[in-house]
C-alpha cells in the first residue's frame, strides 16, 4: 500500500509542480512567441505517459543487501554530504538524499538501513538505495556524485517536450529560422509590376508544366528537361536538360526568370538558360502562385499550412494558419479550401490578410473561378461547379471519376481515371462550361500534364503500349501533334 501511495504522491504532485509548469512554458513559447499551434496527438500523448511511466519505476521501494566492512563504514559515508541523517539508533540509520532535486522535495521519501552481521539491509525508493549501494562499493560516477539533480530535471523537460517536438509546426519554426539566415546570400532580383508575372490558375492546379510570355513558351519534357520555344514550337532550347534526377514542375515565370520546384526545392533560371539558382530548400512546396513580389504555396511539411516569401526566398513566413487542399489568387484574394468540422469549405482572403469569408461549403480541389462559378474535382473526383455563394447548390458536370480538367476559352478539357489509377488518367474530353455537349477527342493513355498555351494544349500521353510523348493538342481545331 505505501507503494502505491509513493507513486501516486510522485505522479501528482510532479504534475502539478514540473510537468505541466513546463507544459505551460512550453506552449507559451511555441503559441505565442513562435506562433505555432500546438495538437498533440494521440501518439505523442502516449509516448509522453510511457516516458514518464518508465521514469516514476525507478522510485518504486526496493530492499536489497549489501555487504560493509562495519557499521562505522556506514557513518563514513554519510559524511560526504549527498545524505543527510534524520535519525540514528544503535544498528539503524533513516536518511533522505541532498541530490536528486527537484524530486527529493516532492516525495519526500527516505532510504532505511538495518545493520547486522557486515551486511546493510537497505529499503526504500530503488534510485535512491542504488546511489546509496554505488556509495558503499565507492562507484559513484561523476553523475550520481554532481550532476544528478541537473540531468533529473533535464530529463524531465525533454520528456515533457517530447509531445511537443513531435508537432511538425515547431521543427518548421526553427528550420523556417535557419532558411531565413542561408538565403542572404541569394542575388536579390527586382520584378517591374507590367508584363507576364506567375502562370495561370488552371496550369498550376496541372502541375504548372508549361508557361508563356509574349515571345516565348516554357514547358517541361520527360518530367526532366526545361525548354525554351518560339510560339510555333520550331525554335526549341534547352535551359535545363539532364538523363535523370528529380523531375521538374511547377513553373512560373517573373520577368527574365522562370521559377520552377524540383523535389525539396524552387529554384529560379533566367529564361536564356543561365544563373541557375535555388531560393527555397527546406520541404515540397504544392500549388505554387505568384502575385507581384511574393509567391505563395501549400507547406505540406508544415500541416499544410499556406505560405509565403519573396521571389528573392526572403521573408518566408505562414500566410494563413489552416490545413489547405488547395489554392488558388484571383485578383487580390487568395482562394483556399479545407474541411473542419466534418464538412467542407472554399474560403477567400484578401493578400493583406484580413477580410476573410466563406464562399461555399464544398470539399474540392483544383479550384478554378470562372464567370461567378467556381469548378472543382469533388471529394468523390467527380467534377464539379457551383455558383460562389455559401447557399449554392453544387452540379455535377462529370458524373465519373476524373483525373484532371483544365479551363480553356474553347471549353473545357479533362481526362478520367484509369482502370488502374488515378492519375495518370485515360482519353482527352471537351465539354462545355455548363457540362454539354461531351465528346472524346482523342483515346489516349497515361495522360498527365494538361498545359495551356496560346491555342494550344500540351500533356504527355501514351497511345496503347507505347511509352508516353509530348502532344499537342489545338483547341481550335482538335489536332493532335507529337512534339
């Protein structure tokens, strides 16, 4: 029964006065000087009571026997002041430890030593009779001896922490400090406000394989080569071209740069093929936007939160606080979906920050606005519009599984879901905006990649058993040509 009593006094009186101090000291630093949430999961709370557990086990009453030379060898080592003597009778000894704080002053327990016959009977908490027994065989390690009750409070806090370290946004918080110190050493470059600056909604929600400007199409061949080509295609280069290594995507252009991921990272390269440059390493980035000097994007390392910094990698800091699926800039909003609460939601929010407010309870991604609709691959991939108001009604243009869609001026072109997978998807359909008016354009497989440029719609695709090529496709006309 005192055991248990020793135990329970321990565990609740360590909550009260260490473990949930540090708790709180620990959340103010992570909620208000790092701003970071803190949701502790189920893992981490049981990997906290584990830890915890397994530390209290030490302090469960032991009896062990221990061989010494004489009862005066006792008194001897009681003089080195890590004891102190509360009581002394003739073959017996009470003491209590003067290291292992802050848990001596909790539990307030004590070690009792019953001498006869040159051996110590010794009974009391199992860490303080082993110390006593390492005492006697004069074993005590420079731990037991100075460094006990610092390391027993150390150990404490990194087991409390433990939860917390385990919550993605504080790890993100530090390595958004280091990146925020490693890209001083980026060129800092100046985008004048007219002409081409991103890459179109319906791109980026494709990938962002392709973009253009007024003289120029970039696009993506083979998920590894970048190339520069004249608006008919005859002019090609290579800015960047490798045999293989992590493929490149999400592209952007912003005055004489093309922005452009590749694995962990975005880099920049000028669009006549030189000074090749990295800005951002620290994680994938998703549906990369531009908007004059700032690129927002998906952190998927940081729970999904919506981020930002400057084409220049600077000021990298979370934009919105909120598990995006996707987003979207139109005008001077930002457009993101999420779901909460067991139901789904497209939210916009001026690129100042303030004025946010639902636009419909939906589940999507690839969202695309366009004419006060806005078009969606639901949570079934069926495809989807709804008029942007909270009280619309969602319609259901695909009543299939589809892999991916694109808005062009010419309708709207998509690809449904293999037998095997969802993406790559199987055939190139049109429909109008409304959903009318379906038709196959070209039966096609491994589709992936729609890319809008000029008349033109690039992807990559397959026909039977061969290996997928570059196509385009004129959404004019509807002819197809391999690039």
């Amino acid at each position: 029964m005192k055991k248990i009593q020793n135990i329970l006094t321990l565990v609740i009186k360590g909550s009260i006065y260490i473990y949930l101090p540090v708790i709180l000291l620990l959340f103010i630093i992570c909620e208000v000087i790092l701003g970071r949430d803190i949701n502790l999961s189920w893992n981490g709370i049981i990997l906290y009571a584990v830890s915890i557990g397994v530390w209290t086990k030490n302090y469960i009453h032991r009896l062990v026997k221990e061989k010494v030379v004489d009862f005066e060898y006792l008194e001897t080592i009681l003089k080195k002041g890590r004891w102190k003597l509360l009581e002394q009778k003739e073959n017996s000894l009470l003491i209590k430890p003067e290291f292992d704080f802050p848990f001596r002053m909790l539990i307030k327990d004590t070690v009792q030593i019953q001498y006869s016959d040159k051996t110590a009977i010794i009974e009391g908490p199992w860490y303080y009779v082993n110390a006593l027994v390492n005492d006697i065989r004069g074993k005590s390690s420079i731990w037991t001896k100075g460094v006990t009750s610092i390391g027993a409070f150390v150990l404490v806090i990194v087991l409390v922490a433990i939860p917390f370290l385990f919550d993605e946004g504080v790890l993100w918080s530090l390595r958004l400090s280091y990146h925020n110190s490693q890209v001083k050493d980026v060129e800092i470059i100046e985008i004048k406000p007219q002409g081409v600056l991103g890459n179109t909604n319906e791109n980026t929600n494709n990938y962002g394989f392709g973009v253009e400007n007024e003289e120029y199409v970039f696009y993506v061949e083979d998920h590894l080569n970048l190339i520069r080509a004249s608006k008919d295609f005859q002019d090609k280069n290579y800015l960047i071209q490798k045999a293989s290594g992590t493929g490149i995507s999400r592209l952007n252009i912003a005055g004489d740069w093309i922005f452009y991921s590749s694995g962990k990272t975005l880099n920049r390269i000028k669009i006549d093929g030189t000074d090749n440059q990295t800005i951002y390493k620290l994680s994938y980035l998703s549906d990369i936007h531009m908007k004059e000097n700032w690129i927002y994007f998906i952190n998927p390392f940081d729970v999904f939160n919506v981020y930002r910094m400057d084409i220049n990698g600077r000021n990298l800091e979370r934009f919105l606080r909120i598990q995006a699926s996707d987003i979207a800039l139109y005008g001077d909003r930002l457009f993101f979906s999420h779901e909460g609460d067991g139901n789904g939601y497209v939210e916009s929010i001026g690129l100042d920050g303030n004025d946010r407010r639902v636009e419909c309870q939906v589940f999507a991604k690839d969202l695309t606005i366009r004419e006060d609709y806005c078009y969606f691959i639901g949570e079934d991939f069926r495809l989807n519009r709804i008029k942007v108001d909270k009280n619309a009604q969602k319609q259901i243009l695909v009543d299939e599984k589809v892999s991916s869609y694109i808005i062009t001026d010419n309708g709207i072109f998509y690809s449904l879901h293999s037998k095997d997978v969802g993406y790559p998807g199987e055939g190139v359909y049109r429909m109008e905006l409304d959903g009318s008016d379906r038709a196959l354009v070209s039966d096609t497989y491994h589709l992936e990649g729609f890319t809008h440029v000029g008349e033109w719609l690039l992807f990559h695709s397959s026909d039977k058993e061969a290996l997928p090529v570059l196509k385009k496709l004129n959404i004019l006309t509807g002819a197809i040509e391999t690039i």
